[in-house]
C-alpha cells in the first residue's frame, strides 16, 4: 500500500539570495511550503505584509488575463468534429517558452485593445437589442397610414391607439355606437388574441371615452421619439440595424485578429499563476536582518536530490530533515505501479487516506477492474470501448489527469472483454449461434444460469467485505490496537464467514436439491459456527469478557498483595463464572441458557460487577444487531448481474429487430442488409454508452459504501509541492 514516506524540511538562507532559491525550488517542485510555527522565534510580518502584497497584485492581473482569454475564446470559431469540440484547447509549450512569456507578449497593449473592443461590442449589441425591440413594438400598426406626429390632441378632435383584448373589441364596438356615435374605432390588426385599434373621438368627451376605454381593458400606445408612419419608421430602423451589425462584424474581424495572441494570453496566465504561488510561498518564511527560513514537506526518497540542490547556493547557512512529529498533518502522495495508477483517480474522488492509513488503491483497482466487467460483460463492447479509448489517447492533446481516466475506462473495455469470452458476450448474440469453439471456452450463460450468476456475485460481494475487513484488521493490529483488532474486526470476518458456510449448504439443499450428507453437513458446520461465532462476539466485543478478566484481576490481585478484598468483587467473581458457565452449556442446552441469563439478571440487582457486565453484554448484542447490515450489503452487490443481464438483453433485442429486415431485398438488391447495419450500429452504441454509465457509477459506488466502509478513514490532504502546474498548458520535452 503506497502512501509515500514525507520528511520535515528546514533551510536557512541568506535573504539576498531568496528569489533566487525561490526559483529554483519551484523549478525543482520538491518542497510543499508550510507555515513557519509560532514556537520559531522568527520575526517575518513586514515581509510576510510585501509577499502577501506582490500575491494579491499578482492576482489583479490573472483576473485582467483570463479575461482576455475568454474574450478571444469567444471571438473563435468553433472546432469542427464531435470529439475536438468537447475537448478544451490546450496549447503545447516548452518549459523555455514558458518561463520567457512575459517578454514575448506585450500584454498590456492587448488588454487595452481587448477592454476597447469589448465595451464597443456591448454598445453596438445592446443598440441593436433596442432597435430591435422598437422594430417589434412597431409590427401591429404597420397598415396604420397616419404619422405618429399626428397623433395628437387638437381643440375639437382626438385620436389614440392602443391594445385590447380580442374578446372585448365587439362590446367595446357596441358601447361606442350606443353612446358615443360620433366615436370612430377602426382595428389595425390582430396578433396573439391581442388587437391594436385607432380610436377618433371629439376633444370635449375626452373623459367618458377614456373611462370607457379603461373599463374594457384598453391599454394606450404612445410613441413619442417617432414622427414618420409606422412602415417609414420601421424601413429606418432596419437601416440603423444593418449599420450597427455591419459596425459589429468589422468589431468581431478586429477581435478575430487578437486571436491569434490567444495562446499566449493563456501561457502568461499560468506564468503569473506560478509566480503568485512563488509569492505566496514566500509570505510564508520566516524573515530575519539577514537571512531567512523556509519550513516544508518532502518525499522521503527525495532528500538527496534537495540536498544536491541545496549545496550548490553559497547563500545556504543550513538545511536539515526531521520525521514528522504525532500531531504534524503530513500531506498524502500516492505512489502505485503504472497500471495501477489510474485508479487512484477514484480514490481521489472519495478523499486520500491518511498519512498513517494504507492506500486502499490496489486493492480496490483489482474488484473495481472485476466489477466494471461482469456490469458490461461483452466482448464486443469491451474491444470497442478499448479501442475507442486508445485512439483518443493518440488523437488528443490532453493533460495527464485526462490520459489516466482514458486508461481507466480502456482497462475496464478490457475487464468486459475477458467477462464477455466467459459468459459468451459478442454484441448481444445468442451463445447458441456462436462458433463451437467460443461456446467451448465459456464458463456460465447467465441468461440460462441466472441465479447461478447471482450466486456468483453474491460470493465475490463476501469476498470483497472480507478484503475490507482484513485491511481494517491489519490496520488496527499495525497501530497496536489489539483488542478492535481481534475482538471486533476477526469476530465480524468469523460471523461472515459461517453466515456465508450456512447459506451456501442452505442454497444447495434447497434451491439446487443437492441432497446429500456433505451439504447437509456443511449446512450444520455454517448454523453452529454462526451461532458460536455470534456468541462470542456479543461477548467480547462488548467487553463483557475483558470486564471479567479485571474483576478476577483485581480479586487475586487483592488477596497477593494481603489487602482486604471487597465481598462485592468475590461475590461478583463467581456470578460471571458461573453465567459464562452456564452459558456455555447452554450452547446444547436451552434450559441452562435461561439459567445463564436469569442469573445475570437477578445479580445486576444485588451487584455491580454483575451490572457492568449485563451493560457490556448489551453493549456486544447491539454490535452483533449491526452485523444485520452486512446482509443489505452482500445483496446489493445483485446489481452486477442485472447490469450485466441488461446490456445483454438490450443487445438481444437490437439484433432481433436489425434481424427483421435483413431479408428485405426489392429488385434483388440487398437492401435489408443496409437498413439491419443502419438500425443495428447506432443503437448497439446507444447502449455501450447507456451501460457504460452504469458500469461506472455502480461498481465505483461498491468501492466506496461497501469496501471502504468497512476500514477507509480518508480526511489526508494531497502533497502539493511549490511547482508551475497547469490544468490549461501540456509541457513537451525540449
């Protein structure tokens, strides 16, 4: 299990040669900066203030520079192809590239043309946004031939328009003809249940018109910047929304031509990235007059390697190594063989282990590897996922982190090809169709054998419990915790493991009428051991045991040293005698059992070591009622065949409706083959795609309820050595 051994780092330096160090430290990207403590005397405020400082200017101007860079990413035109358009661009650099960056580009000019362009490209948007929202307030009254400087109040008449419900216009029509006659309405046109109308009406009945109009939901329109009618000023508006986008595509011509700064805005922002998080190291040595102290983590196995680089500054006074202390949070790397280093990826999505705490990685690489096959379980698929999965690692410019989960998913093509050999997996074919000699190297056909395969996951789900158990078991015995060790963790293996002994026979004797005397006797080995086992860990786990241990103890004990010995511990000394007596034959005997127990009860009432022990006892049942939940989670390891019965059978039935039309061949073409491939293709890789989320997300979840449950602490902090680091560059070899 490899969480790599740190080392405490301490150097002291001259101060003149600071930066200098700072540099090539980070070049190095050995040493995981730390806080000075409180116990160095070590005065640093005014230099911790000026690094703090240089940091926070520092991060201004990323902010100013990933700005610019999304403003130019915009301006891009889209990459063409599915899988280049999903991916982001990343510019390939060389580390001299990199570090000389800041003399190349002439960044503040950029910024300036940028944040220029920007505002006039806001202006000009939003201008046109507004003449398009007076274009479309205009559309009602494009038939209407006054000018809208005529619509205004004279001394003897008065015209409006406005908007009324579809609904209201006859009644409002009916009301004028019946009071005000005189009153001309005449309808604009009609839109969405909304009709715009003109309304002509004498001066002096102003007010009833206007009630009137209000009572039947008129709304008023008033258009006071315009003067021309409204097909003139919607002629005009077209004309100032041509302008303004001819404007704006010469505008986006201009930031087209920034563009090509885009890589380079990109590499400077993470150039000032590192050199904030130079700073921001900084801030955190220790500051003499004259020299200063840097305090950090290392790998252990890189010691030389600082050591070398250390010796080679006059500037250095002294560096030394310490292991770190019991209270010291020491950061978390992950060290693991090559293949198995993709899965760490899924033990960072849970959280790293401890400093202290074993890497569950290779382990869990092995069942997660397992699971992700028997979920997909097909040859086809699996070689096609695989294959898939290489070609992008070769086509793609991606980081590291993005070629391992590529590896990931390309191992598990591979976990459901060797799953599909066994189980007879190709495309979701019927295994009766397949050649003899891949029926002869399968093991089982889940879909005759279904519960036979339930059965199967079922006993790598108790085997996967076991695993947990025994990491958690070595752990503990590792840190001297003996007695969780032995009394909590092998209890529970031993309960699991007789529970898994009864159900087997049980399953044989019933399910499979294997009626025979070695299942009948593996059946009574299982129920006695689960009995035995149970007992024992109620009684231990508890303390039950441990409490007579010490009453005993303390008994004797007394009596060596001639001490007077208490009635209540003799008295109590052979009530747990005689209960763990009893109770031990009350193992056959169901009336000494009662006997046991009723004198465990009747004690607590006259004894306190009898009480303590009735407490611990219950104590121990309550921990052996938490066993129950090893049941839910050795069936929920079910899914695996139900994933891997789904994908089959979705494939199945692909193939059965591609099959339907095969023989479909008009004018003696062979028509019916083209329409089963067009059918057959995309829907096999819907459900490549479909199952293979579920392949992931279940057996990911097995790891992280049912396995790491059992023993994972997690709460470690990942090892983050001052370095440039990048999620948006890839660095190539010079």
């Amino acid at each position: 299990m490899s969480v790599l051994r740190m080392k405490k780092v301490f150097v002291i330096a001259h101060r003149h040669d600071q930066t200098a160090i700072a540099d090539e430290l980070q070049e190095a990207g050995l040493i995981e900066i730390s806080e000075i403590g409180d116990e160095e005397d070590v005065s640093r405020k005014s230099e911790e203030k000026l690094y703090t400082c240089r940091a926070d200017q520092l991060g201004l101007e990323v902010t100013k520079v990933e700005y610019v860079t999304s403003f130019l990413r915009r301006a891009k035109p889209p990459k063409s192809g599915m899988i280049s358009g999903l991916v982001k661009d990343r510019p390939v650099v060389s580390q001299n590239q990199f570090n000389n960056i800041d003399k190349k580009l002439d960044f503040e000019s950029l910024y300036k043309q940028c944040e220029d362009l920007d505002a006039r490209l806001s202006t000009l948007q939003r201008e046109e946004q507004e003449l398009s929202v007076k274009r479309e307030s205009l559309s009602p009254w494009q038939s209407m031939k006054i000018r809208f400087d005529q619509i205004k109040p004279s001394k003897y008449f008065e015209l409006v328009i406005g908007q009324i419900k579809f609904e209201s216009v006859e009644k409002l029509i009916e009301i004028l003809d019946k009071e005000h006659p005189e009153t001309d309405l005449s309808v604009i046109s009609k839109k969405n249940q909304i009709t715009s109308v003109a309304i002509f009406f004498f001066t002096p009945h102003r007010g009833a018109i206007e009630r009137l109009l209000a009572n039947n939901g008129f709304e008023r329109v008033v258009f006071q910047d315009l003067k021309m009618t409204a097909a003139e000023e919607t002629a005009s508006i077209d004309e100032r929304i041509q302008t303004v986008k001819e404007r704006v595509l010469v505008l986006k011509n201009e930031v087209l031509e920034l563009t090509k700064y885009s890589r380079d805005a990109a590499i400077l922002a993470d150039w000032l990235k590192g050199r904030q998080a130079r700073y921001i190291a900084q801030s955190k040595f220790g500051q003499t007059d004259s020299t200063f102290v840097l305090q950090g983590w290392i790998e252990e196995r890189k010691e030389d390697v600082l050591a070398k680089l250390l010796k080679g500054h006059e500037a250095i006074v002294d560096f030394s190594f310490a292991d770190p202390e019991v209270n010291d949070r020491v950061p978390v790397l992950l060290r693991n063989h090559r293949w198995i280093r993709p899965f760490e990826t899924l033990t960072r999505l849970y959280g790293m282990p401890n400093y202290n705490e074993l890497d569950p990685t290779p382990i869990m690489a092995v069942f997660f590897f397992l699971f992700f096959g028997m979920s997909l379980g097909d040859f086809g698929y699996g070689f096609v996922l695989t294959a898939f999965c290489l070609w992008l690692k070769k086509r793609l410019v991606i980081t590291d982190a993005g070629r391992e989960w590529l590896t990931l998913f390309a191992l598990g093509g591979v976990s459901s090809g060797i799953v599909g050999v066994l189980t007879g997996g190709y495309f979701g074919l019927n295994a009766e169709s397949l050649p003899g000699a891949l029926q002869g190297i399968m093991v089982i056909n889940p879909l005759e054998q279904a519960f036979v395969f339930l059965m199967i996951t079922w006993g790598l789900g108790v085997i996967h419990l076991m695993a947990g158990l025994s990491i958690e078991f070595w752990d503990s015995w590792r840190r001297r915790q003996f007695a969780d060790a032995i009394y909590m963790t092998l209890g529970k293996m031993a309960i699991l493991i007789f529970a898994t002994v009864a159900g087997s026979g049980w399953f044989a004797l019933t399910v499979f009428e294997k009626q025979s005397a070695f299942y009948v006797g593996l059946t009574s080995i299982g129920v006695s051991g689960l009995g035995l086992s149970s007992l024992v860990f109620a009684v231990f786990s508890g303390g039950a045991f441990a409490l007579y241990l010490k009453t005993i103890a303390r008994t004797v004990g007394r009596r060596f040293e001639k001490l007077k010995v208490e009635s209540e511990d003799i008295i109590g000394a052979i009530i747990l005698l005689t209960f763990l007596v009893l109770l031990a034959v009350g193992m056959s005997e169901t009336v000494w059992g009662l006997a046991a127990a009723a004198l465990l009860f009747v004690g607590a009432f006259v004894n306190k070591p009898a009480r303590q022990l009735l407490i611990s006892l219950f104590s121990g049942l309550y921990n052996l009622y938490g066993m129950t939940t090893y049941i839910g989670d050795v069936l929920s390891y079910s899914r695996l065949m139900a994933l891997g019965l789904a994908t089959f059978l979705i494939g199945f039935a692909i193939n059965t409706i591609a099959s339907l039309v095969v023989g479909y061949s008009p004018w003696g073409l062979p028509i019916g083959i083209l329409l089963a491939l067009v059918i057959a293709i995309p829907f096999h890789i819907f459900n490549i795609v479909i199952n293979l989320l579920g392949a992931f997300v279940h057996p990911l979840r097995l790891q992280f309820v049912e396995f790491f449950g059992k023993f994972y602490e997690n709460g470690g902090r990942a090892f983050k050595p001052l370095s440039f680091e990048s999620d948006n560059l890839i660095f190539k070899e010079e």
